[in-house]
C-alpha cells in the first residue's frame, strides 16, 4: 500500500458498510466482521467520501462545518483518519 497522499483522491472502498446504530456510527470491513467506530467528524468525513475527495479538500469542507475548531486540529485530525480509513482497506485512491 502507497503512502498516502493528501492531495489525491480517495473515496469509500467498494463493499463497505456504514451502519448507524442508537446514535453511534459505524463501518463494516470487508470481511464482514472488523468494526471501525466513527465519530461526528468522521462521519461526516464518510458521507464526504461518497464522492472522490482528497484530505484537504475534506479538511477544508469540515472545517467550514466545526467552525468552533482550530483549522489546525481539523486539518491534522482529517489527515489522521485518511490514513487509518486507508490503513484498514475502507477508502481507495482514484485512478
């Protein structure tokens, strides 16, 4: 698996499954078995990735969205999660 790169774009994993649960958000893995619990950030992040996105475009997006967050925490925590959804196969880069 390729680094990631923030400037390229990524989208939701063919096969993954959003499941929200009594108020709690979460994505099925491939396997069917392996959980990925979402905050509220990062299921906005995964309502984003339904179309081809890079991190920074996300980042701009949501912190357009949590206004009352430092763009700094917003742009570094996107970051963070980019690579964690990648890390786990629930995102792919396009092309």
């Amino acid at each position: 698996m390729s680094p990631l790169d923030p400037e390229a774009l990524y989208q939701r994993a063919p096969g993954v499954e959003f499941r929200e649960t009594e108020g709690e958000v979460f994505l099925v893995g491939l396997d069917g078995e392996s959980l990925f619990h979402l905050n509220l950030v990062g299921s906005a992040l995964w309502r984003l990735l339904e179309e081809p996105i890079s991190a920074h475009e996300a980042a701009e997006i949501l912190g357009e969205a949590f206004a009352g967050v430092k763009p700094s925490r917003i742009k570094a925590d996107t970051l963070a999660l980019f690579k964690q959804l990648q890390k786990r196969g629930l995102i792919v880069r396009e092309g």
